[in-house]
C-alpha cells in the first residue's frame, strides 16, 4: 500500500456563527462587551472608566477582525509582546564609542 504525506493548511477558519464569525472572533466580541461591567465600579471616575472601556473594547475587536499580511490581530500583537519581553544580549565593547 503507497502512503502519500497530505499537506495540511491550518491558516483558515471556519465561520461557524452565521457563517460570518469563527469562535474565535466571537470570543473575543463577548470579551469586548464584557469591558461593558468596568461601568459598575463605584470608585472610579465616569472618564477614566470611559477610556478604559474604549481601549480595551477597540483592542479586542482589532484582535477578532483585523489582519495583518494574512495573520490575525491577535497572533500579531503576541509577536510583539514576545519580541518586547524576550532575552536580550547586550554587547559590551571597550574603546569604541
């Protein structure tokens, strides 16, 4: 019996919701509603919550609609954050400024 390699192709989902929306995207959709109960902290100022909510509710719709050279928001922006916070080597030379 010949045994032939199958190529899998991981870089599409599958729009489950209406067929417009992955599990993915929706997730990140009920994160951003959720930002919604920043609203009922009582300590808080109204315009802090407010640009609170505003940032993170745009951050995470970026996260669930937007790509990047065929890669999500969300992929990209954990790129960044592991070229920001990985081992850096620093190089020291005497004499050379």
């Amino acid at each position: 019996m010949q045994i032939y390699k199958v190529p899998y192709n991981f870089n599409h989902e599958e729009k489950i919701f209406g067929g417009y929306l992955s599990i993915r995207q929706v997730i990140y959709l009920i994160l951003g509603a959720s930002m919604l109960s920043i609203f009922f902290i009582p300590m808080i100022n109204v315009i802090i919550k407010s640009i609170v909510f505003l940032l993170l509710a745009s951050m995470f719709i970026v996260f669930a609609f937007v790509k990047i050279d065929e890669t999500n928001g969300d992929k990209y922006f954990i790129y960044i954050l592991n070229f920001l916070f990985r081992k850096k080597k620093y190089i020291l030379q005497k004499g050379k400024i």
